[in-house]
C-alpha cells in the first residue's frame, strides 16, 4: 500500500519533478520542528498547540495526496478541538510511523536522500 495518492500528487504538481523535490526538501526540513511542538503540546495537554500543529500537518499532507495522514492529522486536530486528549498519543505514533513511509516514497519518487535533520 502507497500512501501518496499519484492522482491528487499529479494536480498539484502538474509533472514537475522539481516542484515535487522541493515540496519534499521544505516538508523534510520543517519535521524536526514540527514533530517537537507536537510532542511538547501532547505532553503540556496543550489542546490548542496540538490541533494547530495537526491542522498544518494536515495541509502538507495535503500537498503529496497523503490522504491516510490527512485523515490522521485531522482526527488529532478533531480531537484536540474537542479538549480529548485520550487517544492522541496513540495517534500521533501512528502518524509518525506514517511520516516514514511518506519519507520512503518521496526519496523513491525524487531520488533524494530526504534526511530529517535530527538537531
């Protein structure tokens, strides 16, 4: 099972394979960050960070036709909206162990090392 969805990748990109490593260079970049203030915002129960952090999750998804993660990141987003906090953790391991598929299937699609720095 692939988790980009080549037809909604191909809307947006339009066939340009350097639009779509450079989607995939910015989404990589901004993981470290990102990923940390949802941690921080699950451990906090800070219910606001973490719907704001999965709605922008969302979106990026969003950008490779990642639908399964749109759809994950949105439950979280849902969730957190609704000051319940009780599966979220569960969820977001789910979503990160989705994140390293997406990464597999970007390095894949662009020949990219797509490396998470880790700082």
């Amino acid at each position: 099972m692939t988790l980009i969805d080549q037809s909604a990748l191909d809307t947006i990109i339009d066939g340009d394979s350097e639009l779509l490593a450079d989607l995939a260079i910015m989404f990589v970049q901004m993981l470290p960050d990102t990923d940390a203030r949802l941690r921080l915002a699950v451990q906090s129960s800070n219910t606001k960070e973490v719907s704001l952090v999965a709605h922008q999750l969302h979106s990026r998804f969003g950008y490779f036709g990642a639908k399964p993660l749109q759809e994950l990141a949105r439950k979280i987003e849902l969730s957190a909206d609704g000051n319940d906090l009780t599966n979220i953790a569960q969820w977001c391991t789910e979503m990160r162990a989705g994140i390293e598929t997406l990464l597999n299937e970007l390095r894949s699609m662009t020949r990219l090392p797509l490396e998470k720095n880790e700082d």
